[in-house]
C-alpha cells in the first residue's frame, strides 16, 4: 500500500499527523522492546485507536533488568517478569487495547539480557509480522544507546528485507536516541499529557525506579522529551511532540 502523505516527509518541515489523510483503515504492530515502550508514544496510538485502526502489540523482552531489587516483593527474574507483564497488561487495559492483541514474545536473551540476534528470534519476529501484514510497524530508533531497542530494530530490518514485506517503519525518539531524523510528529495539548502521565505511571515499577534513581517520575521523563521536542521544532501551536523517522521497505 502506498501512503502519498508520506512520500513527502523528506522535507526540512516535519509531518504533523493530525494534518494528513491517510486510508483507512489501516493494520498497525508496535514492537515494543520492552513493556512501556508502547506508552512513550501513547498520543500518537491513541490517534490511530480512535480512527478505528487495528493496534497490534508485540513486547519483545520481559525488561527484568528495569525492575530494582526487592520492588513490590520481586526478587527473581521471573518475579519481575510477571511484574512488568502485569503493568503493561495495565497500562493497555487503560488505553482501551483489547487483550487479544497484546502479545508478550519473551525472546530468549543472551548473557547481558539483550535479545540474541540468532535464527530463534528472527523466525519469531518475521512469523509475528506475517501474521498481521501490517502497513505500519513502529519501534524505537534503532541509533539508541539501548542495546534492546538496537536488536530490535536490526531483527525487524533483517525480516522486512528477507521477506520483501511492505510497509512503512516508524521509528520513534527515545530519552537514549542518539540522533535521528524528525520526518513525521504527533502534537498533543495538556490534557492529552495529563491522560498520558496517568499511563505511564501504571508501571509503577519504572516510575519508583525513577523517582529513586533520577529524582523525577517516569511520566516527567517521558513529557520532558516531548515538551523539548515542540520547543526544538518550533511548533508554536502545540505543547508537545512525539516525533518519528520514517523508512519505506518494499
């Protein structure tokens, strides 16, 4: 399917999304490398959700290394799991996906807890994908000082391209995102943020993290990017920003 809305987004002037007319109604997956990576861009979802699009979940790890020691009683990995499981379960109930199309893949780590790039999870993201045929796959940006959210997006690539699939990657900044190119973003007012704070802060687990670790809950670190990124982009009539590269394959 081609998106002649989208065609145009190497311009220096970021896309607003809210400004674009595109067919409907579209198949959209989410790979999220960890549970609350679908929450960082909660505006823009909440746009496609409510345009009557079908929202797919993936969570490709279970993000136990997120969870601090003890937290609500979890001291073992699979204690924490099922935590993050469970507020991501949340998190997505409060956002109106149905549990039908929340998917937690559990790729098998290595060493460091990072997802392997081996055959194993190549094969479980392409059979995912396939599934679905989405016209839409978004992920955090793969230039990202996280190396979860690296692998990620270097699996989803091997698969788009191996498989000939076609569809559009949106790639989404993150607080670790080292550089990208802003192509397309999503503006949204206070009471949208406030909305998105209350979802962010259903994984408690990160929010007390932050709070303990960065003095801010995890909802402020969330908004600050995207109060910066309005601010950046001189969008003088909006608040706030989640903004996106785009990369066509096929």
């Amino acid at each position: 399917m081609m998106f002649s809305s989208l065609q145009t987004a190497t311009k220096d002037v970021p896309l607003n999304l809210r400004q674009l007319s595109l067919p409907s109604p579209l198949t959209i997956v989410v790979l999220a490398p960890h549970p609350d990576d679908f929450d960082a861009i909660a505006a823009t979802l909440q746009f496609f959700h409510q345009r009557g699009d079908a929202l797919h979940l993936a969570v490709l790890t279970t993000g136990v290394s997120g969870v601090e020691d003890g937290y609500a009683g979890a001291h073992t990995d699979a204690d924490k799991a099922a935590l993050r499981e469970q507020e991501q379960t949340a998190s997505c109930a409060f956002f109106g996906l149905p549990v039908e199309r929340v998917s937690f893949l559990r790729l098998p780590p290595d060493e460091k807890g990072n997802p392997r790039l081996d055959t194993a999870n190549h094969e479980s993201i392409r059979d995912y994908l396939l599934q679905r045929k989405p016209d839409l796959v978004f992920m955090p940006h793969g230039n990202d000082s996280n190396v979860t959210h690296q692998r990620t997006y270097a699996l989803f690539r091997a698969v788009a391209l191996a498989e000939n699939l076609q569809l559009w990657a949106v790639l989404n900044q993150d607080a670790k995102t080292l550089a990208m190119r802003t192509d397309l973003v999503t503006t949204f007012d206070a009471a949208t943020a406030t909305w998105k704070a209350e979802m962010l802060r259903l994984h408690q687990s990160q929010h007390q993290r932050n709070l303990n670790t960065r003095g801010h809950g995890f909802d402020e670190r969330v908004l600050t990017i995207n109060r910066k990124s309005a601010l950046v982009l001189n969008l003088d009539d909006a608040e706030y920003a989640e903004c996106f590269e785009l990369e066509r394959f096929g």
